[in-house]
C-alpha cells in the first residue's frame, strides 16, 4: 500500500521539476531568438550603410576595390561578427539554463 503512495510522490516531484525546467529552456530560447532578430536587423544595415558609402566612391576606385574583393571581405568581417554575439547569447542562454553563473 506504501508503494502506490511514494510513486505518487515522486511523480509529482518529476512532473514539478520538468515544467521549471521546460519553462527556463523555453524562456531563454525566446530571449536568444529576439536578441538574434534584433543584431540580425542591425548588422543588415550597417552592411546597407557601409556598401552605401563604398559606392559613392569615384569609378576608378570603386572598380579596383572590387576587383580586389573588398565588398565580400566587409561581408565576411560583419557575419563573423554576427556569429560571435550570436554564439556568446546561446552561451550565456545555456549557462542561464543550467544555472551556472557567468563568468
């Protein structure tokens, strides 16, 4: 008759501790996704701003730039940016997640 009693206890106990954690997961999901929505507009337009500006460049120039691939290395510089904040929220995200304080 014990045994029916301390499953019913320790389901409960289960079932509480898996929607705490289900909720955090989810909490630092959401968070993670509009920080990365938000970076994602910001580096976008500083790409349109800076590609903006190399254009207004004299011809001569602007040919020899591209030539040399200057417009591909802001591209790659301003995405490897964007991977790295991208990758320290996930960071922090997961040690939020875990419980681990920041170092």
């Amino acid at each position: 008759m014990a045994l029916p009693a301390i499953l019913g206890i320790f389901g409960t106990g289960i079932s509480v501790f898996a929607g705490y954690a289900v909720t955090k997961v989810l909490l630092a999901l959401g968070m993670s996704y509009f920080i990365y929505k938000g970076m994602d507009v910001l580096f976008e337009s500083a790409q349109t701003q800076i590609l903006a500006y190399f254009g207004q460049l004299p011809a001569d120039i602007y040919s020899y730039l591209l030539l040399c691939g200057v417009d591909k290395a802001i591209t790659i510089i301003l995405s490897a940016l964007a991977t790295k904040i991208l990758l320290s929220g996930f960071q922090a995200g997961s040690k939020a997640v875990l419980g681990v304080k920041a170092t």
